[in-house]
C-alpha cells in the first residue's frame, strides 16, 4: 500500500531534473504539475529559466503536457506561454487525468513520467497509472488550506517512506 506513495525519483526542483537521465529511462513524455512544482502558485507566466528549461528537453525530443487541479484560465495562460498542451480542473489523483495526458503526450505508460509536488495527488496518480513518477519539493510555503492540510499527511507518509528504506532525500 505505501508503494503506492513513493516516488520513483525525489529532488530538490525541477531543474535538477535533465533530459538525458529522462532518456536513459526510455521517457518521451512528461506531465507535468503547474503550482508549486513550475513556479510558485501565484506566478501567471513562466520566466525565462522555465522557458529555457523545457526548451532543452523538447531539443532531446521530450513533449510536456500540464495537468492541474487548477481552473482553465490559471492553467491556459501558463501553458500557452510554454506552447504545451494542458489539462486543468484534472481530480487528481484520479487515473482519468493522467490516462488523458498520456493521449496528448502521444505516449503510453511506461514512455511517461509525472512531475509534481504532492504525494496524494501527482505521486498517487502517478503510480496509479503505472507511470514514472518524480516528487519535488514545493516551491513555497503560501498554498491553499486544503494543500496545507495535505501537506501534514504527505511529511507523514514521506518519513515512512524514508525509515523504510524505499525513499531518499532528495539530491
């Protein structure tokens, strides 16, 4: 059951996440999590070290698809500034989200890789879906209640993880 949990991948942010690790895993596509794994949640368009960073990724033949909890026209003008596809108002962890990802992406399972910045929804539907999945710490601390509330589960779950052996701090 807690495997359900557990990362394939831990790390500090995205950006210390890069193209050619993704490849060795035979990975073609990413979805991706907006708030607080991009930028954080307040943040309307991406800058410039985003931009740069998905551009190096798309140079090794990565594609990007977003999928957020969040509403089409928080989710619409991020995507739209990276030209990706997007799927907003997702549910997740619900396994629909993800399967529909998949489709945009031109992928399938064992192609794709998750990353987001919560267990109980990116990492949960992840796994769910038998994707690759890679946590990272959230960009900040000023989130929604319903996130905070999460949050308290989700340090739970992680020194679980970590006392168990299957989950490492992240690099």
């Amino acid at each position: 059951m807690l495997k359900l949990f557990c990362p394939n991948m831990y790390v500090k942010s995205i950006y210390s996440i890069n193209p050619t690790d993704l490849i060795s895993r035979n990975i073609k596509g990413i979805i991706v999590d907006l708030d607080n794994t991009l930028v954080p949640w307040n943040v309307k368009k991406p800058n410039k070290k985003l931009i740069n960073w998905f551009t190096s990724f798309l140079n090794h033949g990565i594609k990007f698809c977003i999928v957020s909890n969040n509403n089409e026209s928080r989710v619409k003008l991020f995507a739209d500034g990276l030209n990706i596809p997007y799927i907003y108002s997702a549910i997740k962890p619900s396994k629909r989200s993800f399967k529909k990802g998949i489709v945009l992406l031109g992928t399938d399972s064992p192609n794709t890789a998750v990353i987001g910045d919560q267990i109980l929804t990116d990492i949960l539907g992840g796994n769910r879906v038998g994707i690759f999945t890679i946590l990272v710490k959230p960009m900040c601390q000023q989130e929604f209640w319903w996130t905070k509330l999460m949050r308290k589960f989700e340090k739970r779950i992680i020194y679980s993880l970590m006392k168990k052996g299957l989950l490492d701090i992240p690099k």
